[in-house]
C-alpha cells in the first residue's frame, strides 16, 4: 500500500501573506488543525499549524488579520513524502520526526495531500474506517503513535 492510497487529497491551502484570521477560518471550515503554505505556482513552501495562529497572536500582542501566515511559520522544515512510497516509509518518517501530519508532493515540490495520523489509525487493520489497509498492523499503527503523542 502507498501514501496515495491513505491520503487526503484536494487540501486547502493558503499563501505566506494570508493573515491568519482567514487561516484561521480554512481550518474551521474544512475541521482541520493545519493548513499548507504553498507559492503562486502551488508549490509548498510550509505548513501553519492552529498552534500558530495562537501563539502567534499571543507573543506578537497583535490581532490575527495583523499577521500573515509567513511570519509564524519562521522557515521550519517541512517533512514530505511522495504519493507512490510505501505506507511503512511514511509511518518512520513520522515517528523519526515526530510529526503528526506528512505532507505528500510531487516530483517538483508541489503539493498533492496530506496523510495523517488520523488516517493512518482510521485504515489500521482495527480502524472505524470503512477503507481498510491489512498491511497496517496494529503494532506498526500504535508505535508510531506512541512516538508521535509523547511531548517535545
């Protein structure tokens, strides 16, 4: 099984100079806790968490549509996969990094989904999901888990 075949596709996204008051409302209109951060050509250049927008507001004493995506991001590495590598791959990568969501590209950058944690649980061979990945076994499914929940 691939990342392609867990993912999400069709993502929302936002561009560095979105402030984060319409950040903000992506997330709540599409009930997610990050949104991408791609350039004019659809190529992805971060990701902002709702984490962000919290303590961006709250360290900058500023109002949310005074600030733009770009400014809480600061450049932090963004960890990818590609749609066609395997499942396994992308749950080591997000239990090496520690990250709940792995943002899955093209060849040239540009974004094509999201796969996570959530996904991965929901396709798990215990998962609720009506999608079903025997190949995720429930170990595998809860290692990652265990690395990713603890606190950094």
């Amino acid at each position: 099984m691939n990342v392609k075949d867990l993912m999400i596709k069709n993502v929302a996204t936002c561009g560095p100079e979105t402030t984060l008051d319409t950040v903000a409302l992506l997330m709540w209109d599409k009930d997610c806790g990050s949104i991408p951060i791609v350039d004019g050509e659809g190529a992805l250049i971060g990701v902002i968490t709702d984490r962000d927008i919290a303590m961006g507001c709250g360290l900058n004493h500023k109002a949310p549509w005074e600030i733009t995506a770009r400014e809480v991001w600061n450049n932090r590495q963004v960890f990818t996969s590609h749609p066609d590598d395997d499942i396994h791959t992308a749950l080591q990568a997000m239990s090496e990094h520690r990250i709940r969501r792995l943002l899955v590209t093209d060849g040239n950058g540009h974004l094509e989904g999201i796969l996570s944690a959530d996904d991965i649980v929901a396709c798990s061979e215990k998962g609720m999901s009506g999608r079903r990945a025997p190949e995720l076994s429930y170990d595998d499914t809860m290692g990652m888990l265990k690395t990713v929940c603890i606190h950094h």
